[in-house]
C-alpha cells in the first residue's frame, strides 16, 4: 500500500517527503498520456545518469507541477541525492548532469539537479510553493508543498 497522502485543496501533497517506490510514483502520477510519457523520459534520463557515473542508483526527489492534480505538466522536476558518497562521485556525477540538464529539459522535459545536503540542497527547494503556483492559488511562495522521495529506480 503506497503511503502517498491525499492532494490538498490546492493540488498539492501535504508538505513532508514522501518515501514510495518507484512503481507507486508511477501509478499514482503517470495516469494518462502526457504523464506517461514524462515518466517514460525520467527512465530513460535516470538510466542515461546511472550507466554515465559511477553506476549507482542515488535517491531521487520529485516535485514541482508533476507531482500534482495539473492535469498537464509541462516537464518533471526534481533532485538526485548524492550525499554519502566520496567526493570524486559527487563531483563527477554533478557535473555530468549540469552538463546534460539542458539538453535533458530541452529533449525530454525532465529538469534533474544534483543535490547535496551540505551544499546545494534541491530536494528542499522542491517543497516551496514557488511564485508561480503561489500567485495561481494565492499562496505564498515559500509555503510549503510535499515531494516524492525514490531510493532505488
């Protein structure tokens, strides 16, 4: 049973992180053709990561419009956590993806940023609100939303 809370009124998981699979992430937020195919373009950029690096599967944190009631999202955003590892990985692995981010936003619609706890901490940014959403739904930008939390893909 996925543990993946009710949408709030505003279309938004309740703020946390949320561990799921990610055959549940896929199930609860790949449900019709444009999220399919968003989803479909996350593997293929996750697997493209994986066999480029070092071979790992690092934890991934989703967010952003995908992760929401928008029936059409324009792209997949999130961050893959490399905490934990030498700082050879971190280092390669980080710049690998800011090389290839915007080929990957471009091709795919799939906005991935390396993150590190220490330093540049993505998977938090992903839990606000942001100016966007918050003027839509008379928020403010630094409320707080929830995101999706894959350890293995």
């Amino acid at each position: 049973m996925s543990c993946i809370p009710p949408f709030t009124p505003y279309g938004f998981l309740p703020p946390g992180v949320y561990d799921v699979t990610f055959g549940e992430a896929e199930e609860k937020f790949a449900h019709n053709s444009l999220r399919s195919t968003l989803w479909a373009n996350l593997q293929t950029v996750l697997d493209v990561i994986k066999n480029e690096t070092d071979g790992k599967c690092y934890p991934l944190v989703l967010g952003g419009s995908f992760v929401s009631t928008i029936v059409a999202p324009s792209d997949i955003d999130g961050a893959i956590l490399i905490d934990g590892v030498s700082q050879y990985s971190r280092w390669t692995t980080s710049i690998f993806m800011l090389k290839r981010g915007e080929e990957w936003r471009e091709l795919w619609h799939v906005d991935l940023y390396p993150s590190v706890a220490t330093a540049n901490d993505f998977s938090k940014f992903f839990q606000y609100v942001g100016v966007k959403h918050a003027h839509e739904k008379n928020l403010g930008p630094t409320d707080r939303r929830g995101v999706l939390r894959i350890r293995e893909w």
